[in-house]
C-alpha cells in the first residue's frame, strides 16, 4: 500500500479520437485531502467517472486499499468504501432533509431501501440504526440538526450542499469524491464548505478527493493537489508546490 488508499496508475481513456486522459497516475494518501485541477476540459470529470465506474478505462490500473476497481461494476463499488457527491445539487426538494440524507444508506439496507421507506419486517432495525447515525453524527457534524424536518425546497445553496455532504456520510466511507463542492457558492459559503469538508475528515477518519475550480478554496485546503491539463498529469505536489511550478502557470495562463 506503501500509504496510498487510491492508487490510479496509467489510466488512459478515449472518446473515439478525443483522449481524455493520457497514463494517469496519481496516489491519494489516507485521512489527506487530495485535489485534481485544471483547465476545462482537462480530464477531472472523467478521472472521476473511471473510479466511479461510469467510462471504463482503455489502459490502467485503479487499486483501492488493494481491490482492483476496474474489475468491479460501478454499483458495486460504493459498496467497497467509496462516495461520491455531484456538482449540480441531486436532493428530492420535497422530502425533508433527513430522508434525503437516508437515501444515501440505500446500499447499506440488505433489505432495500423500499422495504425501508414503508417500514417493513427486518428493514427496521436496520433502518432505525441509520436513522440513529443521522441523528446522534451526522447532523451535528455538519450543523444540520435545526433543519432535519425540514423540507429541502427553499433552504439556502450552502446548506443543501452540505445536505449532499451528509447523504455521502450515512455510507460511512473511506472515500469521499466530491465534484465541485465550491460551485455556484459565495465567499462566506466557500470558507464554511472547506471548514466541514475538513471537519469531516478529521472526524470522521476520512480521506477526500475533490475537483473544483475554486483556486482559493483547493489551496487553503488541500494537502496534496494534481494537475491535469490536456488529460495528463503536468504538476503534483503541495499547494505551495503547484503554484509557483512553471507547467501550471503556463496552462492558466493559456486559459485566458
Ligand atoms: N462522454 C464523453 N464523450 C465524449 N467526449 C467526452 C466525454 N466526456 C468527456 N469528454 C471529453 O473529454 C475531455 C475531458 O473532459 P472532462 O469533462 O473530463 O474535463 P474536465 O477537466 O472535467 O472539464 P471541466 O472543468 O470543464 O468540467 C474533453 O475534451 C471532453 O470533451
């Protein structure tokens, strides 16, 4: 393991002639927060998407704490310790905040999460221990406990991305994947969202991922950050790293 949870080696993928990552390869570290950037169109999205198990890879290896992925059918793969959050927001505006934060417990039910919802035979028990973990870690962890009733429909942005945060937890993941937290957010909401995103991974023995554009926000909070541009690896290392590396400079400046 040699201190690596996620190991991505030499991932290529193709979309007919365009290649959208070129031998990828990248460790991400336990309990760290580890960030991809770059210019659009750089590859995160797909990255992402071949350790989700959405694009197959041509060529590479994805390893997690030593389980070959790419062997592994994408809904299979939440199940071996991996979440993941989207960057448009994905809750049911009509359910309250605590049933949306309990679908993301879908894969822990064996009964299945209908038997669940309509409280069925041995679907309690394990549905009243979800309920238990919402209640007693996760809403308090992400200051949440005052809006747990609430409908989802006209709560501020920050507090329904912090909502798609918790649904991710119920799993109790090792990994957590997350797709543009700072999208669409205000300063006061960037600044909150990096404070919880390192909150849960202290608390919570965590480790993350994360893709954004947010140049502030990924180096305030990131112990290690990987630069993609044109699908391949250009810098990797530490904020202060990336940011004075000559590659990098060139390929934001080239943006404009
Ligand atoms: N499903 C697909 N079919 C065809 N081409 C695709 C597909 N997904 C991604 N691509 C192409 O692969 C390349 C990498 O795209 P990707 O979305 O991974 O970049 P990105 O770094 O996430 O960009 P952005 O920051 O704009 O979201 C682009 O040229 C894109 O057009």
């Amino acid at each position: 393991m040699g201190g690596t949870l996620l190991d991505i080696s030499g991932v290529s993928v193709a979309f007919g002639g365009i290649k959208a990552l070129s031998d990828v390869s990248l460790g991400v570290a336990p309990n760290k927060v580890t960030a991809v950037i770059g210019p659009n169109g750089a590859g995160k999205t797909t990255l992402f998407n071949v350790v989700s198990g959405f694009y197959p890879a041509n060529e590479g290896a994805v390893t997690f704490d030593g389980v070959d992925l790419l062997a592994m059918p994408a809904n299979r793969r939440s199940a071996t310790g991996i979440a993941r959050t989207f960057q448009n927001i994905a809750l049911f505006p009509g359910m309250t905040v605590a049933e949306n934060i309990k679908l993301g417990a879908h894969h822990l039910l064996r009964t299945g999460l209908l038997a669940a919802a309509i409280y069925l035979g041995p679907a309690r028990g394990e549905e009243r221990d979800i309920t238990r973990r919402i209640d007693e870690t996760i809403l308090p962890l992400l200051d949440l406990g005052e809006y747990r009733d609430r409908s989802v429909s006209g709560l501020p942005y920050g507090v329904q991305k912090r909502i798609e945060l918790a649904r991710a937890l119920v799993s109790r993941p090792r990994l957590l994947m997350l797709d543009e937290p700072f999208a669409g957010m205000n300063t006061n909401e960037k600044a909150r969202m990096s404070q919880y995103i390192a909150r849960i991974v202290a608390e919570s023995d965590l480790t993350a991922l994360l893709i954004d554009h947010d140049m502030d926000s990924i180096m305030t909070m990131s112990d290690h950050i990987v630069v993609l541009n044109f699908g391949r690896v250009i810098a990797a290392g530490t904020p202060e790293q990336v940011q004075t590396d000559p590659a990098v400079i060139e390929a934001y400046l080239g943006e404009e």
